[in-house]
C-alpha cells in the first residue's frame, strides 16, 4: 500500500534536483589559470624561465565591490567560478606573503564561460 504521508516532502525534494550547466538562469562561469613570474632573477634568451602556476592564489569575482564567487587556484593554477552574468571584476592575489595581485575587468555572459589568465609577480628582481 502506498503511503501519502511522505509525498509532499519527496515532491519538494525532487524539485530541487534540477540541473542547469550553467548553475542559474543568469549565471556564468569564469574560469582560467593563475601564472607566476618571473622564475629566475635574470633572463636570457638562451635560457628562458617561464611563469609557472600559483598554486593557492585565491581568485575572487566582485560585482558592485561585492565577492559574488571565489575558488583557489590548484596545482596547476587553474580556477572556476560561477558568478552572476554582469560587468565583474577578476581578482587574483595570495593568501599569504608577497602582496602582489592582478585584476581583469570581464563580461560575463548567462551561460557562457569566460576564459582567463592571471599574472602575479613572484618578486624576484
């Protein structure tokens, strides 16, 4: 025999469970790397030293001077973040030590993904 006890709460449930790529009607997503560089204190061109990922830096998305979203960079210094679509500021930084940061203004686009890279500077001089 079926129980109608519980169906209102399962109804509820299962509406919620609904699935969207974009994670909203009006969302977006910003996502990209975080670089760091220079890699050597003097470069020449036989001897190259590339940026490498800011493992760590924290990546955050302003809208109005306001964080809509924020996500760390990984191993390899990428990043994602869903974000409401709008005129945003990309603002990557350190959790700690160097004060160094690098900010993009973007416009993000419902349902679409922007794509991005951050520079911070390792201070070496």
């Amino acid at each position: 025999m079926l129980s109608l006890v519980g169906l209102p709460l399962a109804a509820l449930l299962l509406a919620g469970c609904g699935s969207n790529s974009a994670g909203g009607q009006g969302d977006a997503t910003v996502s990209g790397r975080v670089m760091v560089g220079p890699t050597c204190p003097v470069e020449v061109a036989d001897s190259p030293c590339p940026p490498r990922p800011a493992n760590g830096a924290l990546v955050q998305v302003l809208q109005n001077n306001t964080v809509v979203g924020s996500d760390t960079a990984d191993d390899q210094g990428n990043f994602s973040i869903d974000a409401p679509a709008g005129t945003s500021v990309v603002k990557a930084s350190w959790t700690t030590g160097l004060p160094s940061e690098d900010v993009l203004t973007v416009e993000l686009r419902a349902g679409e993904t922007t794509t991005i890279t951050l520079t911070l500077d390792s201070g070496i001089r």
